[in-house]
C-alpha cells in the first residue's frame, strides 16, 4: 500500500465536494487546506483534520523523499480506512445537495 492510496483519492473527492459547492478550483495538494474549505459547507468534516494533516505530510514526503523508509502497511491500513470514510461523507447526497 502507498501512501499516495489516501492522499489522491481524498483529494479529489475534496475538490468534487467543493466545486459542488461553487467553489472555484484552485492547485494545491494541501488537504488541510481543502478541508478549511470544506468546513463551511459540512462541520462533520472537522473530524478528519488528523487525516489531511497525515495525508498532506504523505504528499510531501512522497514528492521529496529525505529517507527511504516508507510506512509499514499496518501504520498506513488506519489512514487508509479514515481516507475511505471521508470520501464516502463527501460524496454523499446529503452533503453535495443531490
């Protein structure tokens, strides 16, 4: 398991989540900082900041390696499950208004 398997997928379903919600489209592959967008349309979300925070650190450890030790499978399998919650919760039709 990579650690890019709960950063892409958050990221994406974040930003499906804010265009749904007319938000303009904006580069970063910071998921704190689409989760502080996201927060005003959907509270509950505030639950996942340790996700994006883990997830985002991920993005950049995986761009700009500095070690070559990668996450075990076990430390990931936490983050990865969390990473599918919230995609589920962004992609709800409760919360994109469908």
């Amino acid at each position: 398991m990579q650690r890019s398997t709960c950063s892409r997928p958050s990221r994406s379903a974040s930003r499906g989540f804010l265009i749904a919600h007319g938000w303009r489209l904006r580069r970063t592959h910071n998921l704190s900082l689409l989760l502080d967008e996201a927060v005003v349309f959907l509270p509950d979300l505030e639950g996942y900041r340790n996700l994006c925070q883990e997830a985002s650190a991920f993005y950049v450890e995986e761009r700009y390696p500095l070690s070559s030790q990668a996450p075990s499978r076990s430390e990931l399998e936490p983050l990865f499950q969390q990473a599918q919650a919230l995609i589920a919760l962004l992609q709800s039709p409760s919360s994109t208004g469908r």
